[in-house]
C-alpha cells in the first residue's frame, strides 16, 4: 500500500442536493483500476485527524497524463470527513489520500464476459468509473448499467449517464426508482426484486460478472437474489457500506 499523498482540489460539481464530486489533482499518483477506492485523510488546526474511504468515480487515463482522480461524496449528517468534502473544500484546498486501494472489486478491460453493474443510491461511484473505464479502453465485452435510486432528484451523473446510454457501444443504462419515479417512467416504484432484475440484468446463460454495490441491506438482498435466480455467486462481487460512513 502507498503512503498519504497530499491532493488538491481542482474542480468540484454538485451530483445532487447533498452530493458533491471532487476532482483531485494527486502528484505521482500511480493510476488505479476501476472499482478500486482510496482513503481522505483532513487534518484540523489542532492535530486532529478523521479518514474516510471514498470509491473512485473516474477512470485512469495514463495517456493524458492521470494525475487526477475524482470523488463522489454523499454527505453524512454529523458526519466528520463528508460534511467538509461536500460543503465547504474549494478549489486549490489540499487534503490527504492513501491509494488506490482495493483488489477484488474491480474490473479490467481484459475481461471478456458480459458485464453487469447494479448500484443502489451513491454505490453507483465505482460503477461509474467502470463505465468511464470501459469506454477508455474500447473494451468490447456488453456492459448493463442498474441504478436503484430513490428518485430522480437523487440521480448521479444524470446527464453524462444520458449521453453514454446513447452514445457508448455496448452500454445499456436503466433505472429503478424507490420512492417516486418521473411521470414519463413506465415501470413499477419499489425495492429490487426478483422480477425486476430478471428485467433489467444479463440472464444466467449469459454468464456475467455482476458487480453490486450500496448500503448493506441493498447489497444483500441483491446479491441473494441473484444467487437464487441461479447466477454463479463466483461471479458476483460486492462492496458494501454501512451508515457509520461519514
């Protein structure tokens, strides 16, 4: 594992009411897989310190240099690490991060299996950086995109996952919303089930690799779901958090 790394912040956008990406710019920053996270270290005038792991939400482009890497953050009320990232860094603040780390959650363009990613509300940020990733690398394996959020308001990267849905080879985006969908959705409000993932993911002859990714409980009853529909639960990787992320 690598030491901290001093990072600045270079550009920062709001993903939703309480989301935010930061775009850091990391000296000698190694390059990373998509999948893979890393850790922020702030430190306060007194000494005292607070670390959080964050995914990566972009993809590592050596050619163009890759000495910068994005951020999602989802703030955490009385968070100590989230509220800062998402409120108040700026442009040219400088934090601290450990990466990347992480080895099994990660994809790699070299894999030649159908792809399926199913993210729940902000566990779509790794996902993104696979998309991003498979795109970067003219990857030609099919890749499924299935975004559970609370409602559109809630949304990640709405736009670009717009234009990709539409633009990227062997991309196909669908949402599943919880709580409110938009007027023009046809489908049914709710929880994952098995219904609707047998709608919206590869079927089990295809044999994908299926990435989940959320909050604990979202994780685990995917990932039985999965399991119960027949996938081969080797092919399925998870990367969970839980509420005391901050």
């Amino acid at each position: 594992m690598s030491g901290w790394q001093r990072a600045t912040v270079v550009g920062a956008r709001a993903e939703t009411a309480s989301a935010r990406t930061l775009r850091l710019q990391v000296e000698g920053w190694p390059g990373h897989l998509p999948g893979q996270h890393v850790d922020v270290r702030l430190t306060a005038p007194d000494g005292y310190t607070a670390t959080r792991s964050y995914s990566i939400a972009s993809a590592f482009d050596g050619a163009a240099g890759g000495d910068e890497i994005e951020i999602s953050v989802e703030e955490v009320a009385d968070g100590e690490v989230s509220p800062y990232l998402v409120q108040v860094a700026a442009v040219g603040d400088a934090v601290e991060v450990r990466g990347p780390l992480g080895g099994w959650f990660v994809w790699r363009a070299a894999q030649p299996e159908p792809l399926q990613l199913i993210g729940g509300g902000s566990g779509v940020v790794p996902l993104m950086s696979m998309v991003r990733g498979h795109e970067l690398a003219g990857a030609r394996a099919p890749v499924r995109l299935l975004y559970s959020v609370r409602d559109p308001a809630s949304v990640y990267y709405r736009d670009e996952l717009t234009r990709r849905a539409a633009e990227q080879p062997g991309l196909q985006v669908d949402f599943a919303y919880t709580r409110t969908a938009p007027p023009s959705w046809d489908g049914v409000v709710g929880r994952l089930d098995g219904a609707r993932l047998s709608r919206w993911t590869w079927p089990v002859d295809a044999e994908p690799t299926t990435y989940v990714c959320g909050p604990t409980g979202f994780v685990e009853a995917v990932a039985d779901e999965l399991v119960r529909a027949g996938y081969d639960p080797r092919r399925i990787r998870t990367e969970r958090f839980g509420p005391s992320g901050s």
